[in-house]
C-alpha cells in the first residue's frame, strides 16, 4: 500500500470513529434525554444515522468526477458537519456547566448534611429539553455566521515586516500571499476568480501560493484553476506544494502550474530584485511529503546551498514547521499556512497545541531575528464555515 493510501486509510478510519461518536452523543441529548414521542423519535433517528453517514461518503465523492449535483451533495453534508461540530460544542459547555452545578450541590448537602433529593423525572425531562433547543438555537446561530464567513470576500491582511539584510532599495516590496484555497468540490471557478481578482488589485510585487490549492486531480480541477493564469506580479508567481496536493497527484499539479506561468519553488530558491538590489526567495515541499513521492521531500539544505548569507532570504513552506531549522540556515522570514487558524471555534485551541505559531507574526525563539507569519488561509477545508477566523489574503511588506 502507497503511503498517500495508507495515509489516507489512516484518516479515514480516525474520522469514522470520530464522526460516529459525534452523532451518538447528539442523538443521546436531543432524541433519547428528551423523550421525544413517536413517531418523531424514529424520524431524528433516522435523520441523524442518514447525516452521520453522509459525512464519509462525502470525502469519498469530493475526489471522484462528477456533476452539479454530487457538489450539491458534498455541500450540504460538509454544511451538516460543521453544525453538528458546533452543536456538539453547544452540548458539551451546557453539561459541563450543568455537571460543575450539580457537584456544587452535592457538596453543598454534603457539609449540610442535608438529604438527597429524590430524582424527578418531569423536572429532567424539562431541563432536556431545555437544554437541547438552547444548543440547537446556538449552534444555529453560529453556523449562520460561519457560513458567511467563509463565503465572503478575503480580508486583506496588511503584514508589515522589518528585515534586518534587507536592501534600501527594496524597502516596501510587497508580497501577496493565497494558501489553503483548497479548490474541490464546494470551492470553484468562481471563487478562483474572485481571488485572482483580489490579489491583482494588490498590486503586488510577488504573488507567493503557498500550498494546499487543490483538492482533486488536474483532470477534475483544470477548469476550475485556469483563471490563475492571469495573476500578476513584478517579480513573478510562486508556488510551493502543501500536503493536501500529495493527495491529489503532486507531480502533475506541479506540471500543470508551470503551464499557466507560476513558478514552482521545489527545494530551490530565485532571486527577486534588480540588479544590484535583491534578495533570496527560496521554496521547499511540504514538510509530509518525503516518501509520498519518489524524488519530493523538503530539503533546506539544497535551496540555501551557496547563497551569500549576507543576502536577506526569504522562505516559502506550507506548514509552518522546522521554522528554527530555517532561522539557523539564515531564514529572516517564513511564510506559511496549512493551520487555517483553527478555522472553527473552538478547534481553534486545540490547533493550537499542535501548532504554537497558528496565525500572524511571530518571532522566532532563539532565531537570531528570523521570523513566520502564519496566514488563517484563503478558502476552507471540510465544512463552508468560518468562526473567528475569516479567510484572508496576506499583503506582507517588506521594510
């Protein structure tokens, strides 16, 4: 088995049991606690084993060509993840809350030793039911903001960043940077377009793509990517791979780009500037991708091997990871995406353990200056939601 299959294999299970778990736990507040009366009864049940099942044989459909009308199907079954990931939340907090309460009590009669009340199934019924419609209204609520969110114009994200190496000259050189559009089955033509059009209005002096644009094959998304064509920058546009494009068939996306004028930076580096004013924009694969591909791997070594260290170098990497690796190989900046900013709240926190530079500007520990920022990324993954963390398109300025 292929890692990019046994990859995926991995995933897929991991997200069944996830998933499965998921809707057991809102079937259990809002059908069982509740005591919802037949036939209504049946009937959520029978809704949410359908939308339970709905979830992982929309992954499977997103790779797969097809019409208007599986995309419709993708959509809506990615939309019923995101609330269902929202009403869990709403579930949880209010037990917690309500398990923290009931132990106060409990301790509370206990130092008065008081007797315990006796269970009253009418009052637990009520509370229920209170309960699940408050999740419902919430998590509803939210979603409707999500979505917005998610569907609406990029923010422009102005990224002001001082380089120590940098050359007078080149002071204010700007670079627009879309990752994580993750073109597919609910991201399209149109919406490809509108970023391209955003971007060019930036008028930038590079355009750096900065990985997880696809989430398909090039027969499935050439129409879909075309408008990338007509990106604009002084300096050129840059590409370099994310994870996601090792599940989609890197080698002939890589291809395909160089087709339509962007430069494909695999462990490599060009210089941008004039003469006698540049600096070093390197570019490396995604830190998953060694053995996802013969001869793909990120290699920093090759892509700084023989530069002038007094030169100020810039770097391009999907995730924003090794990035101590890079300040010690005399990176100044880093410039990655792949976290989405946790995209969903709370996720958000959890994203964070794993990634500590999740979004923005960070100076690096111990790295002699060197710097990432972190872009909250241009489309989504997964669900057409967005929750505190709106999708953007960075201008990084250079100064």
């Amino acid at each position: 088995m292929s890692r990019p299959l046994l990859s995926f294999v991995v995933f897929f299970g991991v997200a069944l049991s996830i998933v499965g778990g998921m809707h057991y736990y809102i079937w259990t507040r809002l059908v069982r606690d509740t005591d919802v009366a037949e036939p209504w009864r049946r009937l959520l049940t029978i809704g949410i084993v359908a939308a339970a099942v709905a979830v992982p044989v929309a992954f499977l459909a997103m790779r797969a060509r097809a019409g208007a009308l599986a995309d419709g199907f993708v959509f809506g079954a990615m939309l019923w993840m995101g609330v269902a990931f929202l009403l869990l939340t709403s579930l949880v907090v209010v037990d917690l809350a309500r398990l923290a309460a009931s132990g106060i009590a409990s301790l509370t009669d206990w130092l008065r030793h008081a007797p315990e009340a006796p269970a009253d199934p009418e009052r637990r019924r009520l509370v229920a039911r209170a309960v699940a419609g408050g999740a419902v209204l919430a998590a509803g609520g939210a979603a409707a903001f999500s979505v917005t969110s998610a569907l609406g114009e990029p923010e422009i994200h102005e990224v002001p960043v001082k380089l120590a190496r940098l050359p007078r000259q080149l002071s204010g050189l700007s670079i627009a940077q879309i990752t994580d559009l993750h073109v597919g089955r609910t991201i399209g033509e149109e919406e490809v377009r509108r970023v391209v059009a955003a971007t060019n209005r930036l008028r930038p002096d590079v355009v750096a793509i900065t990985g997880d644009l696809v989430d398909g094959s090039v027969r499935m998304l050439e129409r879909a990517v075309a408008p990338l064509a007509a990106l604009q920058a002084r300096y050129g546009v840059y590409f370099v791979t994310g994870n996601h494009e090792y599940y989609s068939g890197a080698a002939a996306w890589v291809e395909h780009l160089r087709k339509l004028g962007i430069r494909v930076l695999r462990n490599e580096r060009v210089t941008i500037g004039d003469p006698g004013a540049s600096i070093d924009l390197a570019g490396i694969d995604d830190w998953r991708s060694a053995g996802m591909l013969p001869g793909h791997g990120p290699d920093l070594g090759a892509a700084v091997a023989g530069r002038d260290p007094d030169r100020s170098l810039v770097l391009l990497a999907h995730q924003p990871r090794g990035v101590e690796e890079g300040a010690h190989a005399g990176v100044e900046l880093q410039i990655s995406g792949h976290t989405h900013g946790g995209q969903i709240f709370p996720f958000t926190l959890a994203t964070a353990l794993v990634y500590p530079y999740l979004h923005g500007l960070y100076g690096v520990r111990d790295g002699n200056g060197s710097q990432i920022f972190v872009s909250r990324g241009t489309g989504y993954w997964g669900p057409p939601m967005r929750l505190g963390s709106p999708p953007e398109i960075a201008r990084v300025v250079l100064t």
